[in-house]
C-alpha cells in the first residue's frame, strides 16, 4: 500500500528557494521538503557569482532598480523590482544570520559588480556563493524539528480541484512508487528549465517540472521565450556544464577570438560587461561568421595567487582539466543558463491557484523582464521565499486530508522501450539549441513547434501505457515546457532583450507580457 503523508505546508524543491521558505516558516507548521535528488543538488549549489544587494554607501535603491529595468528591456514589473531591490539588504542579513559569511576587505563586503549593474553590488563568497548559501540553510534548517526532509522523492503532479491545491503525487525513487503528500500549503521551489537546451550551465535538475506541473494543474505561465544564454561556460570535452563566471569580467577578464583579438568593441560600448543578451549574441555572431568552436577569456594577466584565492573553485577545476588560469586564456561558449518565464506570482508568492505558491527560478515574479540581471537570481529566492512564508504564516489553514485519491497505476504496465525516451529527451535538447537558440527566425520557430507538437503527442500516448519512472516524468515536463517556450516565442513579434527574432528585429512600441494557460 503506497504511503500517505500529511504536512501543513509541502515544499517541492531543496534550492536556496526552496530551503529559504523553510526556515521562514513558523516552527510551529509541519514541513515537508522534497527533492527529487541529494537536498544540495540544483542550480543554488553551483552559484559562483554572488548576490547583489545595495551595501556600498555610494550605491542606492534607484540605481538597482533602474540597472534592473534596463536590463530587462522595460519588460520588468516596477513595482516587483523595486520590493525585491528594496528588501535585499535584509536578504544579506537573513542569510548572514542562517552562518553565510560573505568576503570581506578591510571590515567592508567585498563588492563586485557584473554586466548591466553601474555599481558594485555583487556580495560574495569567494566564487562558492551557492555552496555557503546552500550548506548553511541546510544546517539551520536540520536544526528545526518541524521540518522534515524528502531525498529522491520526484513530484509527478499537482492535485488540484476547482483551482484549490491539495498537495501532490510523488514518485518515490527507491520504493519505485508514486505516494501521496497532502498539505493545505503547496509551494513549488523548483528551479528552471535549462536542460530543455543541448548546452547548459544548469545541472540535471532543470528539466521545468514545476513549470509544466503548474501549467497542468491550470496556473498562468509567463514570458516563457526568455531564456537566458550565460556566455562563458568552459568549451572542454570533460567539463560537462562548467560556469566560468561573469565576476571574473567583472574584474577585468577580456574576451578574445583566437587570434587573440578583442571583439566586445564591435558590439556595445560597455564591452565585456553589457548585460548578457548582448555578450552571448556577440561571442553567437562571431563563432557563426567565422566558424571558430569557441572563443577565450583572458585573465592571465592577473596576480596568481589573488586569483586563486578570490576564485579558487574556478582555478581548481580547471587546474583539474589541464588549464592554468594564470597562465592561459579559457576556451568558452555560450550555453543555456538561466529561465526569466515561469509560473505567474504575486508579491507574497501566491499563483493563480488557491494554496499554490512558486518562489525562485519557476516563478514568474516579474523581476526580470526580458533579462535577467546577474546576481538578481540568488536575490529573488531569498527575498520572495521570506514573503511567501508571511504569507502563510500569517495565513489559515484547513484540513485536507481527505481530498487526495490514491494514484491509479491499474492501467499500465513498465516499459521495454526505455530508448524511446533516451531518444526523444535528446530530440527535444537538439531541437530546442538549435531552432530555439540565442539568434531566432519564424521559420526555425515554425519548424520547432511541428516537431516538438509532435513530440508531446508521443511522450502523452507513452505516459498514458507506460509505469512512471523519473526518466519519464522528466521527460514528460521537459516536452511540454519546450512547448511552452517556443509557443511564446511564436507569440512575441519582436526582439526584446533575450529573445531575438530575425524576422522582427525590433522592439514593439507596446510593451506586453506572454501569457500561456492550459486550454
Ligand atoms: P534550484 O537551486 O535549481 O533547486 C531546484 C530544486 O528543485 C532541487 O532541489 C531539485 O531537486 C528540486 N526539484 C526539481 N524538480 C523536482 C521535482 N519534480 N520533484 C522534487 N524536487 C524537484 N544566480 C545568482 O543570482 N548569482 C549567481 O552567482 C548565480 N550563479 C549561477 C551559476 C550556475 C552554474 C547556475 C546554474 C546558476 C547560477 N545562478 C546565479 C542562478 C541561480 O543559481 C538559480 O536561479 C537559483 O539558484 C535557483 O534556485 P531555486 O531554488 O529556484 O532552484
Ligand atoms: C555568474 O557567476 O556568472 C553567474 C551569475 C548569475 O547567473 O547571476
């Protein structure tokens, strides 16, 4: 008999978001955390860069929020940014007081700045920030007796009726069974989507489950053609999603072709530091015009030993490849990194159905707009899972026990065609890096979508017949969060931001937000 549990609040996802809400809660709510692999494993952990907050005396609120706004191309909800920008001062605290020790010179943070910010507002821990937010919210949150902690425990789906969620079915990875977790609170915690991509920065966890989950279950989803391209990730054979981060350009780092070449001038007048959208699209153009595989990042000029102490998890790993970053310039590419779309919320976190809330990468908040601002990400997990928790904290809860039925497994039977879905995982990545990249045209997008469409169709009929495993349900959410981003790419009839379209290279007057819900 599959088991039952019952908590207050469920909480899908063990990234900063995920943990953040947790310690937020009130001790005296019963948690359920569940994470479909280890707890620490998720985009938080690899988080080289920082978190940007205004720290420095000279900085102040309006100038992040602006930063912000352009950044995102005016697409970035105001009021959003300026609460997130306005609380990420505390956010430092919060995280200082769970045992981050963010670096330090002379008694002051040690502030860097990334593309798009016109100050330095990028706190950090070396270039292990996710590790330290990740390792110490883990700590604090073992040390809460109210919390209880789900490892390789997969969310299928959501279980809701008449726009009230219930909680959801979980596949369990070692018992093989898909078990029920009611809770009169939901909070998907995620992550992005940027394993639907060939080339990502992200780990395997990335594959929009909450994204496609909510979007089931009838949730608005958002701006979902802006997916962000980071453009340094490590070009090696053995470097599987290796990030070279954007604080080294922040200080000072050069983007070289390999003839040793400065090309950043050709492109935006604030070279190796214009936002994102832009470097990608500049290393994009260069790589296809003149066939090169990759381009280099220059830091060698460096003082050795700051290097490896400022970036220590950067010098080792390469160090580890057989490239000395003091010595030599890194061979670097473009890759997917980051989802701006996601599961639309409010301030407090709250979708658009009752007891379900998203906080961190699957949220749509509306910070971002058509690009995300670096460090801004961190930022958004801690600040929105701090609001989410008041939220419910200060919210009523009811019973809601009853509500779930048990999952249905009579009319399916395992598989013996696992290929199919090696097969099809690896289609849709293709697809995606290939029509639904960093340049974009309506006959590419047109011919995404047939295929993908295509796709879904299988994926549904195989899902239909087949025993669930976490191959499949990844799989299943993978496909239908690829069509989410290309029926948004199709829907948007201009370039803004990260997404560029040949076809309508410029802005619209009228700024708008895609919005796609279950038909
Ligand atoms: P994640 O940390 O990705 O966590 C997702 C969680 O959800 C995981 O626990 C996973 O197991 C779980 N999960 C997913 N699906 C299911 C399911 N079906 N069932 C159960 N559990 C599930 N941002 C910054 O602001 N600053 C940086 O310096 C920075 N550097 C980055 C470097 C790298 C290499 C990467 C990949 C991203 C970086 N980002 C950075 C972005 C930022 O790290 C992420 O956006 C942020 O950490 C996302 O946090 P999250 O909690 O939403 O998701
Ligand atoms: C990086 O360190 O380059 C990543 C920063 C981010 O994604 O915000």
């Amino acid at each position: 008999m599959a088991k039952k549990y019952q908590f207050d609040v469920l909480i899908i996802g063990s990234g900063a978001a995920g943990l953040m809400s947790a310690v937020q809660l009130s001790s005296s709510t019963s948690i359920a955390v569940i994470a479909k692999d280890k707890i620490l494993e998720g985009s938080s952990y690899y988080a080289q860069g920082g978190i940007s907050a205004v720290l420095d005396p000279e900085d102040n609120f309006d100038s992040h929020i602006e930063d912000t706004v352009n950044t995102g191309f005016n697409l970035g909800n105001e009021k959003s940014i300026r609460y997130m920008v306005e609380q990420a001062p505390q956010a430092i605290k919060d995280l200082e007081s769970t045992g981050v020790q963010f670096s330090h010179i002379n008694n002051s943070y040690d502030l860097t700045t990334e593309g798009g910010h016109s100050s330095k507002r990028v706190a950090h821990v070396a270039d292990k920030t996710g590790q330290s937010i990740q390792v110490n919210l883990l700590a604090k949150v073992r040390q809460k007796n109210n919390i209880e902690l789900f490892e390789e425990y997969v969310a299928v789906d959501l279980v809701v009726k008449d726009k009230n969620c219930y909680g959801a079915y979980v596949f369990d990875k070692n018992s093989k069974e898909v078990v029920t977790f009611s809770s009169n609170k939901t909070i998907l915690a995620t992550g992005g989507a940027s394993k639907s991509y060939l080339y990502t920065s992200n780990p395997d966890t990335s594959t929009g489950d909450g994204i496609a989950m909510a979007y089931r279950a009838g949730c608005e989803i958002s701006n979902m053609e802006f997916t962000q391209f980071h453009p340094t990730c490590l070009f090696h054979p053995h470097a599987k999603s290796f990030l070279i981060s954007e604080t080294l350009r922040g200080e000072g780092a050069k983007l070289l072709l390999p003839d040793g070449q400065e090309f950043m001038h050709k492109y935006d007048d604030r070279l190796e530091l214009a936002p994102r959208d832009i470097v990608a699209r500049a290393i994009d153009n260069e790589m296809k015009v003149n066939g090169y595989d990759c381009v280099y990042l220059d830091f060698s000029f460096k003082d050795k030993e700051w290097i490896k102490s400022r970036f220590p998890t950067i010098t080792q790993r390469c160090k580890e490849l057989g490239i000395d970053i003091s010595k030599e310039a890194l061979p670097v590419v473009p890759a997917a990194h980051y989802t701006c779309g996601g599961v639309n919320t409010n301030i407090d976190a709250q979708s658009s159905i009752n007891n379900l809330y998203a906080v961190g990468e699957v949220a749509h908040t509306g910070v971002h707009g058509a690009n995300r601002m670096a460090s801004n990400s961190l930022l958004e997990c801690v600040v929105f899972a701090k609001s989410c928790a008041n939220h419910i904290n200060s919210s009523e809860f009811e019973n809601s026990q009853t509500k779930i039925e048990k999952w249905d497994d009579s009319r399916v039977a395992p598989s013996k065609e696992k290929v199919v879905i090696a097969h099809l995982w690896h289609e849709i990545r293709l697809i995606m890096w290939n029509f639904v990249g960093i340049v974009r045209s309506n006959n590419r997008l047109n011919s995404a979508y047939l295929k993908i469409q295509q796709i879904n169709k299988e994926v549904d009929e195989y899902y239909r017949i087949y025993t669930v495993t976490e191959d499949l349900i990844e799989l299943r959410n993978l496909a239908q969060t690829s069509k989410i981003i290309v029926e948004s790419a199709l829907s948007r009839k201009e370039s803004r931001g990260l997404h560029y379209n040949q076809d309508y290279p410029n802005k619209m007057s009228k700024i708008q937000n895609t919005v796609m819900t279950k038909s």
